[in-house]
C-alpha cells in the first residue's frame, strides 16, 4: 500500500473507529495499528483496499467494545461521545453523514458490541455480510441478523421528527441570546416540556452527576451553572454533522454542547460534555 492509497482511506478507518468506539482518542488509537498492521502485510492481492482496512479497524474495535461495558459502568456520572468537530476546520477529517451525531452514537451505545459492528459495516460502509461474520466470528446469515436487528432499532430513532437546519440554527441562536442573557423565562420558551439535560464531566469538573429532566428546572439550572462558570459567549461550531455551541476559554474549548430539537422549535435535549480528557483533542477556530 502506498502513502497516497493509505491518506485517501485513512478517513474510513478513522470513520468506522470513531462510529463504533464514540471515542476520537480510541479512535485515533485503531487508526494507527491497522496503519501498521496494512505497512506489514502484502495487499497486492486485495481487491477491495478501502473495505479490507476498515474491516481491520472493525475487528480492532471489536475487542475494545467487548471490554468498554466495564468502564463504562464505573463511570463517573452520564457518559457522552467525544465531540468530534466537522465544519472546515474540524482537525480530524471523517466521512460525515448523521451516523456520527452524537444522538445517533448514544443510539449504538444501546447495541450489543456484535450489533454495532456488524451495522456500522454494512450499513455505512458496505461491507459484505461474509467479510463481518470473520470479525465477529459467526456465519454470515448470523451477521445478517445482527445488522438486521440493529437497523430497526436505529430506525425506530429516526423515524422521531427533528427541525430542520434552519430551524436548528434559528432555535440554537436564540438559545444562546437567552443564555447569555441570564433570560431564564426565555430558556424556558425555548424548552420542551419534558426536554433533559445531561452532562459529561466525568468526574473531572463541575457537572451534574444524574440527567436533569423538566423545561423550568434545566432553565434554572443552566443560569445558575453559567453563573458559577462565569459568563463565557457560547460560539456555533459544526459538531457531528450539526450545529453546536461551543465555550473556548484561554484558546481551548471546554464545553461543547449539542441539542436534540422538535419540528416546532423546542429543545428536546441538550447534551453537555465538559470532561476535559474528552475536549483535549479539538482546536478552536481562529
């Protein structure tokens, strides 16, 4: 494999790692053994390079997910994907489409590890059923059925009505004027009923520890947490395909926050990550 082949698949391997792990440092982990795994091995007879490299990062994958229930269930309040920015000046290119939204990675974060992979490969990069039951060690039929599986549940997701981009932008505009604002009335226009607010900090800084539920509590608690922070203006970053709102303190981003948002303009959900080990890795635009 040449330098020129490996920088044009490197975004799908990247893709399924991120996909599947919901982790940008995991992710960025598989990209570099399956590098060195394809720099070892003779591909003169791969038809298919891009499917073989992703397959590779896929079995990698695999045996992390296999092991990540258990630090998942040690972990320190809500868990959250990392962030994983991607407008033009995301640092880490990716094949962006909604499968990498932070809603649709909390929705494979309720699949089985055998379900995940065996969708994220057929589903989004096409991989035959014979090449998936080798990584995860079944027939083909049987891979079928977990992609299968995992298609309806992914599917019973979507078919849930979300604004429009335009309504998105419009609704997350007047958030952050509300927010800014200390407007606690207007927070509460803006959220649903029922809306929840969860919170990634992983035991690292200030977050809640349990999801928050209720338009009038969320609306208190996010003035009160502004005002412990200290006011900071949220700016609009591309995050997952869609429009987030980002605070960049000391030229790093600390908080990162992406909403679920009804057809009729109230917010269903927003999902805060402000675990620094998880903010790391994104660079604010300049």
């Amino acid at each position: 494999m040449t330098e020129e082949e490996w920088i044009g698949h490197r975004p799908a391997v990247f893709g399924a790692a991120y996909r599947l792990l919901g982790s940008v440092g995991d992710a960025e982990d598989v990209v570099q053994d399956v590098w060195l795994r394809a720099a070892a091995t003779d591909l003169s007879e791969v038809e298919d390079l891009r499917a073989w490299l992703v397959t590779v990062s896929a079995r990698r994958c695999y045996d992390i997910l296999r092991s990540a229930r258990v630090r998942r269930e040690t972990y320190a309040g809500p868990w959250l994907p990392e962030p994983l920015l991607t407008g033009p000046d995301a640092s880490a290119p990716v094949l962006v489409d909604e499968s990498v939204s932070t809603a649709m990675l909390l929705v494979m974060e309720r699949l089985t590890p055998p379900e995940r992979v065996a969708f994220v490969l057929h589903d989004v990069f096409d991989v035959p059923f014979a090449q998936i039951a080798n990584v995860l060690g079944v027939t083909p039929a049987a891979s079928r059925q977990l992609a299968s599986r995992a298609r309806r549940r992914v599917a019973a997701t979507k078919e849930r009505p979300r604004a429009s981009r335009r309504e998105h932008e419009r609704v997350l505009a007047a958030f952050r004027s509300a927010y800014e604002a200390g407007d606690i009335k207007g927070l509460v226009e803006l959220l649903h009923p029922d809306a929840v607010y969860v919170t990634d900090g992983g035991g690292k800084v200030f977050a809640a520890r349990k999801i928050i539920t209720g338009g009038e509590r969320i609306a208190m608690v996010l003035a009160r947490v502004a005002r412990h922070r200290g006011l900071v203006p949220l700016a609009p970053y591309e995050v997952g395909g869609e429009l987030a709102l980002v605070v960049c303190r000391d030229e790093r981003i600390t908080l990162v926050d992406t909403f679920d948002i009804a057809p009729d303009g109230r917010i269903l959900a927003i999902r805060r990550v402000v675990n620094p080990d998880k903010l790391a890795h994104l660079t604010p635009a300049r």
